[in-house]
C-alpha cells in the first residue's frame, strides 16, 4: 500500500486520465491465486442468504475492498452497512440481517477493533458514508466484476 503525495496525485491526473477508475480495477484483481475474493462470509440460519463479507486478504487492504460498490451493491440489493476494524479489514454486512444476527456483528466488530494491529473503527456506517465520486468504482471489464458477484452469490 502506499500513499500518495498532492504532487503525485496532481502528477497522475496530468499524465495518465483515469488512474483512479484503473486503481479500483487493481483492487478487484488484488487476490493471491489461493485466496478468494473475500475471505470470510456468513450466511442466515434461516433465508440462506449472506449476512456479511468479510475481507481479511493477505495483501492487507481488505478494508479497501468495502469501496467495491457495484459489486456489494448487486451481492446486498437492499442495502448494506460497512465496518472497517482494521486496516486490514473489512465487512460488508446485509441491512436485512437480524437484530440478533447484527448484535453478534456488532459484538465480533468491537472485539476485531480492540485486538487490531492498526485499529479503525468499533462503528457500523452506512454505506453512503463511503460514497465513491467520479464514477471510479465502475468497473473496467464487467465481464471480471460479474464473475466476482456470480461467485460471492453461489456462497449462499
């Protein structure tokens, strides 16, 4: 991971048009060949759809992950919250989930932040408070976005 400088950011959005929407497509494409595209996932006892994604990637920017919009979009379509624990971590939790099912979240967020290496957040946001602009999110080749969603739908 690495942080860009103002002069790099302006350097970049001289020099190469759309860096930011290609760096999103970097993400998706960020796996290592033994590891799928979130790592942990939890489905409902009882309607077997996913209560949450958890990405916990050996790259260490899952938490990263949580901005992949079109493809959490289309896995939660009535909406999702966020958490982000760790720097290296993050969910993507159905809002459709039940209280009991959001107490545990809760319960295993505030326990992921307070044994964190880097510690974010405690919080579940929703996840208009990570609204990409621009339009970046959007991926560059549908077909891979799709195969991503195909595959987190078939966890269920």
């Amino acid at each position: 991971m690495y942080y860009l400088t103002y002069d790099e950011y302006q350097y970049l959005n001289e020099t190469q048009p759309n860096w930011q929407q290609q760096s999103f497509e970097n993400l998706r494409y960020l796996t290592s060949e033994d590891e799928y595209f979130c790592t942990h996932f939890l489905k409902s006892e009882h309607s077997k759809n996913l209560v949450y994604v958890a990405f916990m990637n050996h790259d260490g920017i899952g938490s990263s992950r949580i901005l992949l919009s079109e493809e959490l979009r289309k896995v939660f379509p009535n909406g999702y919250f966020i958490a982000i624990p760790d720097r290296s971590c993050g969910f993507a939790i159905d809002k459709n989930a039940s209280a009991d099912e959001l107490s545990e979240i809760r319960s295993l967020i505030k326990n992921m932040f307070e044994e964190a290496t880097t510690p974010m957040s405690p919080t579940l946001y929703d996840v208009s408070d990570f609204k990409v602009i621009n339009n970046w999110t959007i991926p560059i080749n549908q077909d891979y976005a799709n195969n991503l969603i195909k595959n987190l739908n078939t966890l269920c």
